[in-house]
C-alpha cells in the first residue's frame, strides 16, 4: 500500500529518493545494522528498510554481531517510508514476539500485523513528526526502546511496560499539544527571565 501523494513532476520524486538515502546514512551512523531493501528504480514506489534496532554503543559494548540480535527478541525490523513521511513518520513492523496476552492493553503501542506475524508499532502522534530532524532515525530509537520494554517486561524483569510514549488516538494527541504548549510557555519564561536580568 502506498501511503501519503507525491506530485507527478520527476524532482519531487528525486527530491523524496535524496531525503530518505541522507536520513538513512545519517540514521546508519547510529543503528549499523541497517540496509535499504528498495533500491532506486525507474519505478516510482515507497522506499522499505531493513534494520536491527541495536545501537553502535550496544554493538561495541557487546562485541555484537547481527545473529546476536536477531534471536528469540528479535530487534529486526522493516519500515516502510511513505513519500510524505516527514509529515505522517514510517510504519514500522516487527516484535513478532510480542505476546499480547501479556501485556496490558493500555501499554500496546501496536495496532495492526502483517504477513509474516510482524505488529505494526506506532512509533509518534501524527503532529510529531513535522518536528522531528529525521523521521526515520527517530522511528528507530522508538523502537529500540520499545522493544527493550516489552522483552524485560515479558522476562519478569519489570513490573510495569516501561515506556516514555502517549497515549493512543486523540488522547494522545492532545497530550502531545500540551506538551507542546508547555515547552513553548516555559520558553517564554526563559525569554522573559533573561529580558528582565539585562
């Protein structure tokens, strides 16, 4: 399924290729375990990536190759990256692991799966993204964070899903808003503070 509309016009198109191929390398620099599986074509169609969400830090501390990440919590994961995804984000599949009768329903940050038993995890409020620097690298640590959470909670390890997220829907939406408004207050007062000192 392709999601979001691209123009007819070749630079657009070129323009998409050219965003996503920098917002990968620059994600690579972080993630190692990542390839794109979609090459550039004549074919107009969405790019997919494929990646172990296991940070160069983790890697080195563990001497880590690709198998060891790959096992029983698995951090494999596939994005899809619609032409607009600088302002929708990246449908992320994976944690085909994930037992949802484990989890409780409000800390499931999926709502769909694919194929091959993949969930779709929802990595940001729709607003989110038109913030962020690189979508896709921000999907990533999403994930990489999620997927911890959820194994050491399915390990015993926790007693709760730890997760720094919103809430799903609308809900999530508004507190997303007013986090937002927050920041900006708080900028304000920061403004208003370094005035008054002068």
């Amino acid at each position: 399924m392709v999601r979001g509309r691209m123009k007819n016009d070749t630079g657009t198109y070129k323009d998409y290729y050219e965003a996503v191929y920098k917002d990968f390398f620059q994600m690579r620099e972080k993630y190692p375990f990542s390839k794109i599986l979609t090459p550039p074509t004549s074919e107009r169609k969405e790019i997919q990536l494929d990646v172990v969400a296991v940070s160069e830090e983790m890697i080195n501390d563990t001497c880590g190759k690709v198998d060891d990440f790959t096992g029983l919590y698995s951090k494999r994961i596939r994005i899809e990256v619609p032409f607009n995804y600088r302002e929708v984000g990246c449908r992320v599949f994976g944690g085909e692991w994930i037992n949802k009768n484990q989890i409780p329903e409000k800390d499931w940050h999926f709502n769909g799966i694919d194929a091959f038993g993949n969930l779709l995890l929802c990595v940001g409020v729709p607003a989110s993204f038109k913030e962020m620097n690189n979508v896709i690298l921000e999907c990533v640590k999403t994930v990489d964070n999620m997927l911890d959470a959820y194994k050491l909670y399915q390990q015993g390890k926790t007693a709760r899903v730890e997760l720094n997220a919103y809430s799903h829907g609308k809900r999530g939406e508004k507190e997303y808003e007013k986090e937002q408004k927050d920041k900006i207050k708080v900028r304000k007062l920061s403004n208003r503070r370094k005035q008054y000192r002068k």
